[in-house]
C-alpha cells in the first residue's frame, strides 16, 4: 500500500501538518523528531506503509492506543466505537471512503478524513489521560470503561 497523504498534530505548538506521498521523507523526519507519537493502530498500519519510504521498520517512542485496549481487553475495537462511547461523537468517514476519494482523485477529502481522524484520536488519548480510562459499547449496547496507562 503506498501513501496517499497524512496528517499530524504538534500538541506543543498546536499545529497541524499535511504530507502527501513526495513528502514522506519529511513525514519520517518529523515523527522521528517527536517525543512521542500517539496513533490508533499506529504500529501495524501506518508504521508499515510508512517501511517502504524509511528503508527500515520505524521504531518510535509510541502510543498505540489500539495495542493498549487490545493488551487490556483480549479483544480489538475500531477507534469510532472507542470515540463515540467515550467522546459521544464519531469520526467522519472510514478508511474504505477514503480509499473511494483517493481512487476518484479527491485527495483534499483524503486530507480532510486524516485530520479528521487525528483529532479524534487526540481527542481520545487525552480524555484518556485525563480520566485514567475510555470508554467503548459492548455487543449488548452496555457502555464499558477500560482502563489505560497514558
């Protein structure tokens, strides 16, 4: 899979920043840069369509917020059940959409889906620091805490 674009959140500065595929060595640069990287899902998606651009696995100071859930529960949720459990709103789109919009060509969509999906895993990772737990809805519809370690 290549890289259609990316976006990144500084939480220092506040600021957002946009890749597409030429500026994956910028990407790299920058996460390598980071103090931490924070993702959903982070190390076995992004990190791997990352590898081919890198050279190497990327091996970063991370949180996976999807590998602590899964260490915790046994079990894997998608991040707009973790978002809408715990922040009561969902992301925007999902990735099969984005695939759609990037085929047709519409990659601002892309862009504006990335961005979207970081703030909705920032979003999550700080009520998680916050709380010390997030939330998800089980198969019966109960809503459950898990607790995390941010």
């Amino acid at each position: 899979m290549k890289l259609a674009c990316a976006v990144t959140h500084d939480m220092a500065t506040n600021t957002f920043h946009e890749y597409t595929e030429a500026d994956a060595p910028k990407l790299i640069a920058d996460l390598k840069a980071a103090q931490l990287v924070v993702g959903f899902n982070v190390k076995r998606f992004d990190y791997e369509v990352l590898r081919p651009y890198a050279g190497k696995k990327l091996i970063l100071p991370t949180v996976d917020l999807l590998e602590d859930i899964y260490s915790t529960l046994g079990f894997r949720l998608s991040l707009d059940s973790v978002a809408a459990a715990t922040l009561g709103h969902s992301k925007s789109a999902d990735g099969l959409q984005a695939v759609k919009w990037f085929k047709q060509g519409q990659l601002p969509k892309v862009m504006e889906y990335c961005k979207q999906d970081v703030i909705v895993t920032r979003d999550v990772y700080l009520f998680g620091q916050q709380h010390k737990h997030i939330k998800y809805q089980d198969k019966f519809g109960k809503v459950k805490q898990v607790p995390v370690r941010w």
